[in-house]
C-alpha cells in the first residue's frame, strides 16, 4: 500500500484535534471556549406544542411548570441535578461546605457570558440569589435568614443560620428555579418577577407573541460545562437553531398537530389519543412517570379552614374512580399514598394507607356535618388546559355530592386559574400536579413557611420538616419520613390521589429528546 504524504497525515491530525474540542473530554479551559456552541449537527428549526401559556418566564417568582419548562432554556443556576438526582455544580466550577456545615463556598465559572454580553460574576450571583430567596416559596424554612457574601468576584459564600443536609438540594432544585441574571435586572425586577429575559443558558430569549408562540435562538457564545450530559447537569449544546414553543391549550390540537407535521413535539397528549399517535407512522410516545395527583385545600378560608372537612373529601373519594377518569389507561396511573416512589428507599412510606383510600361514605357524611357545613356552594378551580386535572374535578364534584355538598367549577385557562389561586376569596379547591421530589421540603404544600396556595399551616409538619433538614443517619431521615407521612394523611394539606405518567410524543426525526423533571431540549437535534 502507498504510504499517505506527510501534508494529509497532518491535515487528518488537525481534523481530530478539532472534534476532539466538540467531543465533551477537552480541558476546562476549552470548554469555555467561545465556539463550543457550534456544532456540526446544529441547525434547523424545532417544533414544541405546550399545554399552556405561562405568565412569566422568570422562573423564581412561581411554580407554574408553563413558566418552568421554557425558562431553563435561558437560565442557569448554580448548581443542578445529574440524572440520579445529586447536586451536580453547573455555574459553580465546584462548592465546598465548611465542617460545622453553615457555610457553603461557591467558586463560580470564569468567563460564562450573559446573552447580553455581559461576564457573570459574584455580584450578579448575589443579587439574582436574594431575589430568589425573597420570591421561592420552596426556600422559606431552609434559607430563612441566609446570607449570601462576595470574597472575591468569582467566589461567593452562602452562609446558613443552621446546618441543613438538604440546602444544596433546593438550590439546584428545578421546580422554581435558583436562576442566575445580571445584577441589574435582578434588582429591578418586581413581585411578578424580572422585566427582561437574560440568562446564561444554550438558548437566549428572542420573542413572545403573546397567545401564540415563546421564540428561542441559539446563544452562539454558550460556555458548556466540560462534563458528560447528565440529567440537567453536564454539557449542554444547542443543536437547533430555533426553538419555537407554541401554545396549544386544546390537547387534541397538540396530538392532531403532531400527527400531521405541524410540531415536532407534543407535550402531554390526550390519553384516548395515545393509540392513534401508536399507529401513525413515524410517530412514538414516550411516556414518563410525573408525580402525584393532588387536590389542593383552601386552608386560609372557608369550610377547609376546617381539617374535619378535609377528612370528609377524603373518606367521600373513590381515587381510583378519580384516576380513571383523568387518566384512562391503568398504563398510567397508580393507587400510591406514598409521598415519594418505593425506588426512593430512604424517602418511601406507605405510612397512612389505611385512610387513603377508605371510601368511607358514611364517615365522610358524619365529618362533613360535624364541620359545621351549611350547605354553601364549594368552588373548584379547574382548566381544560390540563385535561386530567379538568377530568379529576368533574369527578370529584360528582362523588362530594353524594355526601351532600353543592359543588360548582370555575372553569379558566391555565394563566388565569394561577392569578384565582393566589387570592384565598376565589376558591375551595383546586387541582395540579406535583413532580416527585428529592427531599420533602420541595413539596411546598407541606411547608408552613411556604406561603404556597392552599396556605398549609401545621407546626408538627414544620417541626418534622426541621428535623429531616438536620437529620445525621438514613434510619433517622427514614422514621421521619414516615412520621411525617402520618401527619400529612391526618392534616390532609393536599388529598394525594395518587402517581401518574404523562405522555409526551414527538416525530422519529427528533433525536436526543429526554425529559427530566421537563423536557431536555439541548443536545437535540432534527433531521431536515
């Protein structure tokens, strides 16, 4: 065989110097690399069809999954999850905890930019940190009088009036996101959080037309963290050069868009549509366990303020019924009293199974009298944004009036049911989902500090939470846990229905899609 010249053989090192940068095993230093964005794959334009349109997408100011899925497109946080749920660093190049386990040093990333050009340092961690302390309802008890301190301006502190085990956990948590923004926008921003969109993520914000569609452009300059994709952790690369993430309420437009080439994604189809999508060619679902059903008490006024009512709702309750209707298939629903999945180990009890689905009707009547109910109109709140919670209402209000009570919807879009719920006036119950968590302070309808809708206020659950967030053993996190789990089925903060999966579909030309805790859109790309 004729030996190659030595020109092509240096050439051929070169081209594999140069793909060795895009591989995710380069250095530190080349991982900052302004060009780590671009990558051979990226290109073309993705579809999203989403469930509903957030009123924000400032994702420290709600919990709202519509303001949370879209927004860590834009924005970073200090720290995140890898795909087995461990604090993984992200804008922090690492993070040291001191010995007496109330101080946490950050040493933050060099050379991360924002969208708008500007270098993210120790001042706009701070700055966008307490804003996020003063907004999250997930931080209250963890973080209350935290402080947060600047060494130098790649080196912050935070500093915790307590030791706490599960600290680091909230602030990488997803459901109301620690997101890092210039100084200046984050301390202009107001109650209903920052008035322009600058992140530091692998997409920037490029437009919002209002009813119709959120606008997603590549950040050409995105710093990826030198480590493998992991969860929400590790390299991210922006491999589409335009997002654009539609707002489709009606979810059979969203499976009728899918099918027909309309969105490249669908997110939370229709259940019944689930065998059409099956059969279409080029189509797929992909199905993900979620979390927990809940119904949520107005515990601040009205007949709920009352726990003997609550226990009544919970006796009346077939959550098998319930689960049917919201969810069709038993493909994807689960009786469960559990606040966390039995792979959760140390988290997972099965503590208060006895009431949790007792359908005690004669109970129930007895408990409902016996909280002084009048026969006053209770209100749900509820959206055909979310067929499911739409569906677990109309069946709730059919069984609570076979005990006698008169039950009336208030039906809305998704935005307007998140305004009704923050005023205690409007309603008596309402429906959502909760992802499963990783500690139980993210469950915010536990938390008294939490000022989360539905306003749970018991000091024994305070207390039990205080004691998991300094617990020093996995049998004693354990015992509490199930102590804990006791108390919530007796208070009754929420009615846990039960577990479910949601249906997300996408076309066969959509590579590299995942969902944790939301929808993984870096590292995906779409064949032309």
């Amino acid at each position: 065989m004729r030996k190659k010249p030595i020109y092509f053989l240096l050439f051929m090192l070169v081209i594999a110097m140069a793909l060795s940068g895009c591989s995710g095993k380069s250095t530190t230093k080349s991982s900052n690399a302004p060009a780590s964005n671009e990558t051979s794959e990226s290109g073309g334009t993705l579809k999203i069809a989403a469930q509903a349109q957030p009123d924000t997408l400032d994702p420290t100011v709600t919990t709202a999954e519509a303001t949370a899925q879209p927004a860590r497109l834009v924005f970073e946080s200090l720290v995140t999850l890898d795909k087995n749920y461990k604090v993984a660093p992200q804008l922090a190049e690492s993070y040291k905890t001191s010995s007496d386990g109330k101080t946490v040093t950050f040493k933050l990333r060099k050379g991360v930019k924002f969208h708008n050009g500007k270098e993210m340092k120790a001042d706009d961690v701070i700055a966008s940190m307490q804003k996020w302390e003063k907004n999250a309802s997930l931080t209250k008890s963890i973080m209350d009088g935290a402080k947060w301190e600047k060494k130098d301006d790649y080196t912050v502190e935070l500093v915790l009036k307590k030791p706490s085990s599960v600290a680091m956990t909230i602030l990488a948590d997803q459901t109301q996101l620690a997101a890092v923004m210039p100084k200046e926008i984050a301390e202009s921003a107001g109650p209903t959080g920052a008035k322009e969109y600058v992140g530091t993520g692998p997409f920037k914000f490029s437009g919002w037309k209002k009813d119709q569609y959120l606008h997603f452009t590549k950040f050409k300059v995105y710093q990826p963290v030198n480590k493998p994709a992991s969860g929400v952790a590790g390299k991210k690369a922006a491999k589409v050069k335009d997002i654009y993430w539609y707002f489709a309420p009606d979810a059979s437009t969203r499976s009728a868009g899918l099918i027909s080439g309309q969105y490249d994604i669908a997110l939370s189809v229709p259940y019944d549509a689930v065998k059409q999508i099956e059969s279409t060619p080029g189509k797929k679902i992909q199905p993900y366990t979620y979390g927990m059903e809940i119904l949520v008490f107005n515990k601040k006024q009205g007949l709920f303020k009352n726990v003997k009512a609550r226990q009544a709702v919970n006796d009346a309750l077939d959550k098998k019924v319930v689960l049917q209707s919201a969810f069709t298939d038993k493909r994807f629903y689960k009786l469960e009293p559990g606040l966390f999945r039995p792979e959760q180990k140390v988290l997972y009890s099965d503590a208060g199974k006895e009431v949790y689905n007792s359908k005690n009707l004669d109970r129930a009547k007895q408990l409902l009298q016996a909280s002084g109910y009048k026969g006053e109109t209770i209100k749900i709140l509820t959206s055909r944004d979310y067929p499911h919670h739409y569906n677990a209402a109309i069946a709730t209000q059919q069984q609570l009036e076979k005990i006698g009570m008169k039950v009336k919807l208030d039906v809305y879009d998704w935005a307007t049911l998140l305004e009704h719920r923050e005023n205690p006036g409007d309603y008596d119950i309402f429906f959502t989902g909760w992802d499963t968590g990783i500690v139980p302070h993210q469950y915010g309808f536990l938390d008294s500090k939490a000022n989360w809708p539905g306003w749970t206020n018991d000091p024994k659950i305070d207390q039990l939470l205080d004691q998991i967030s300094t617990a020093k053993t996995q049998d004693e996190t354990k015992a509490l846990i199930r102590e804990l789990q006791q108390e919530f089925w007796q208070y009754l903060p929420v009615i846990n229905l039960g577990t479910y999966k949601n249906v997300n579909a996408c076309s066969d030309k959509v590579k590299g899609f995942k969902w944790f805790i939301g929808p993984v859109l870096w590292n995906v790309s779409i064949e032309s």
